[in-house]
C-alpha cells in the first residue's frame, strides 16, 4: 500500500517490510498521518523497491523467509544517499538485535511494538538522516569551494599549468615551481594541495625570511633547552604538515648547511628535532617554488646537485604577466570585484581606456603589481566608474592603449583571439618589425616568435 496524495508527498517517506498482514496493516494505520507510507509483503519485494524508489527510512521485520532484515540492511547501506533503517525484532532477541546495530542498523525495537517508543525512535532516525544530508551537503560546498580554480585566466599556458596540476596532484612527486616574483606561485602551490585530497595542512616556509640560525629549528622543530631560548619543545613545519603539503617558498634561499639535512628527509621522510634523539617520520608532499635558475646554481655549486634533482620530479614554469596579456581583463575584473566589496564600493565599472592601459602595461612586479594597482584605483576613486584618469601615472607612462583597444571591444570574445589580435595590431603598428613589436607589447622576440608560432601568424 502506498500513500500518494499530494498532501502526504510532502511527508517523509516510509518503507516497511514485514511478511505479516496484520503487522503492516497497524503500522500504517497508526503512521499513514505522518508519513508516506509504503508495505512490502516480503524481503524480496522490499529489495525491489529499494532498487526503484528512496526512502527516508525503512522499518523492516528481522525474520522473513527468503530475504530478510539483514538482507534489507545490507542494502539500505549500499544506496548512495542510504536511508537509516530500524529492525523489528522479537522480544528476548538482543543479540540479534546488537547485531544488527553493529552491522550498521540505526536501532531496533521489540515487538510487540510500544508505538509509542517507534514514534521516538523514527523522528530520532529522520533528524539523524537531516544531520547526515546537512553535513554531506556542507562538505559538497566546502569541496567546491576548495577545488573552485585559484589560478585566474584562460591562456594556453594557464591552462597547461592547470591541466598540470590535476595530473600531478593526487601523486606524492615532488613539484618544483619556476618564475618571477609576483606570477602566482604558492597559488599553484595551494592548488596542488587542495586537489590532492591530503587531509593535513598546507603550510609555507618562506625561505628568504629565515635566519640561518633559526632554520633547523623551523624546518624540524626543538626539543625544550636545546639552545637558549627554547624554553619549551616546540613543533617543526613537518611535524605539522603531516598528511599535508609542505610549501618552501625561495627554495634557493636555503642555506647549504639545511640543504645536506633537507635532502635526508626527501630520501627518508625522517628527522630529528634539534636536541632531541627520536626519529620522526612525517607523511609530507614537498612542493618548492624559486624566483632563480636552481639548474645554474647546482651548476655553479650553490645548491645541491642531488637535492635539485630530488625536488625538480615535476617542474612548473609560471609565466611572467607580460606573456599572457589576454588573462589581464579577467584579472583586473576579479580584483576590482574584491576591492570594491572590502571597500563598500559595489558595482564598480572600469572603462575602456583604462582597461587598454592596464592590459599595455608591462607589469615587472607581475600579478601582484596588478593587484596592488587595482585596489589603489578602487580606494581613490570618487566615482563608481575606473576611468583612464584613476590609472596611476607610472602605468600610463608604460602603456599603448590604442594597440588593445579592438581587443576589449568585444567582451565576449575568447581571450585566445584577444590574444591573437593583441599580437596582429602591434606587428601592424611596427610595419611587421617584430623586434620592435615584441618591445611594444613588452615580451621577448623569443616568446612572440612562439606565440606567432602558436597562432599560425604570418
């Protein structure tokens, strides 16, 4: 029997499965008000169901022939979104009932049924059901969140660095990310962590900021009177990127002291804390990131040779902002979304001459010049509209808005094009110089020769 009006569709649904008429039919009648009631007559009819329809809780008898509860059981907790399930058991069988609790069972009662009692019992399973969908839902969001794109922008090479760091995420190798200060780094570094699915921290060391003499100690941690000072034992980045991703930032700032003790921790994934005589072990991803050539340096002999090979399993090479003008819209357009918010600024616009100004600029400090830029145009502005004259003068003195100008009339435009057509106006204005082209849109002769390459550019 089901009950299918529109009224009881807005109760929860209910399953019962019990091969004795007289028991389903009391059921029903004494829970039809509050639920959407359905009966299966036997265990096989109940496992039909379950395959056809969800349930918000199931009600099902222990002892039936053929199927039976546990068989019900089993595949309540098989469904992708299981419904919690009460067994009906007879009075003096506890242990079955136990269990059945073990067995994943919400809880049991007794027949004959205290109506009373399974009416507390199914508004506890139902609230139990809530919490559990509430808190799927929650991690649902929260996953979405985490894994939503940190690095912005849509040029080939943003999406190769992207495309890279699915693939190498879920891996233990080591990642090495090359670039110019300002280009995005430890957010890849963070992306890498967060579509990893390691449970633990992702922690940053910034190299370049540590004394020599403080190193060891940040790196592994101390023991309490280890040197003076260390009143108390005090944690290690390792022993707190446990399970997680260890970010050293300026890689090549490490003195070559550290680096002897780094590489044995890569080759073993154990240390010491300093003063201390127990062998630590820590499940740790190293992800590494230099503004410098570590190749030269292990050349030259200012970095290990072995510890350069043992952190560069996976190198990322991060475009400095100049080689991918198309992405500077949708950055421009993220940051001023962000500082207008923190500002109480809603709805700020940015004109056409100044967008071109933005996208013509040469950037030497990269994505964090730019960001630092746009928040200075939202703090000053009168209007809630970025115009040409809210452009700092440093970046106008740099910039040729006319040679970007057909690339932002057209917003909707992929920016692959823009980028393509950002590339055919400078050669057009330069006579098809590419010196002189590639000096005009601020990248390399070597980096336009590829682009023209990549284009199929004449």
């Amino acid at each position: 029997m089901t009950i299918n009006n529109k009224k009881n569709q807005e109760k929860p649904s209910l399953l019962i499965v019990d091969d004795e008429r007289g028991v389903r039919d009391t059921m029903t009648k004494f829970l039809r008000s509050d639920y959407n009631v359905t009966v299966a007559e036997d265990g096989q009819i109940g496992l039909n169901l379950l395959d056809r329809y969800q349930y918000d809780v199931v009600l099902t008898d222990i002892r039936m022939p053929g199927a039976g509860g546990f068989d019900i059981l089993k595949k309540t907790l098989s469904l992708p979104d299981p419904p919690p399930c009460i067994l009906f058991t007879a009075y003096g069988s506890i242990e079955t009932a136990v269990e059945a609790m073990r067995s994943g069972a919400f809880d049991f009662v007794t027949k004959p049924v205290d109506f009373d009692q399974l009416e507390l019992r199914l508004k506890r399973a139902l609230e139990n059901r809530r919490i559990v969908q509430e808190n799927k839902e929650l991690k649902r969001q929260l996953k979405d969140i985490r894994k939503a794109p940190s690095i912005l922008g849509e040029s080939p090479a943003i999406r190769r660095i992207m495309e890279t760091v699915e693939q190498v995420a879920s891996t233990r190798a080591s990642v090495l990310i090359e670039g110019e200060s300002g280009t995005g780094k430890e957010l890849v570094a963070r992306a890498i962590h967060e579509y990893s699915g390691r449970q633990g921290d992702f922690v940053a060391v910034h190299c370049a900021a540590l004394p020599e003499s403080l190193f060891e100690s940040e790196l592994f941690g101390h023991e309490a009177g280890a040197f003076t000072g260390a009143v108390e034992r005090r944690k290690g980045r390792f022993e707190l990127a446990d399970g997680g991703t260890l970010f050293l930032d300026e890689i090549g700032e490490v003195p070559p002291s550290i680096q002897v003790k780094l590489l044995r921790v890569l080759e073993t994934r154990s240390f010491e804390r300093v003063g201390g005589a127990e062998t630590l072990n820590a499940d740790v991803r190293i992800v590494s990131a230099t503004n410098r050539n570590l190749e030269e340096m292990a050349a030259a002999g200012t970095f290990r040779e072995d510890l350069y090979y043992r952190l560069n399993v996976v190198r990322i090479q991060m475009p400095p902002l100049r080689e991918r003008p198309g992405d500077i819209p949708i950055l421009v357009r993220y940051f001023l979304s962000t500082f207008a918010a923190e500002n109480g600024k809603e709805n700020m616009t940015i004109t056409e001459p100044a967008m071109a100004a933005l996208c013509a600029a040469r950037w030497p400090g990269n994505i964090r010049e730019l960001r630092n830029c746009v928040e200075n145009m939202v703090v000053l502005s009168r209007t809630g509209e970025i115009g040409l004259e809210n452009v700092p003068g440093n970046v106008r003195e740099v910039s040729n808005p006319g040679i970007v100008k057909n690339m932002l009339s057209s917003p909707s435009c992929d920016l692959e094009s823009n980028e393509r057509v950002l590339i055919e106006r400078a050669l057009n204005e330069c006579g098809g110089n590419r010196s002189r082209a590639a000096e005009k849109l601020g990248i390399s002769r070597r980096t336009l020769h590829r682009k023209l390459n990549l284009y199929h550019i004449q």
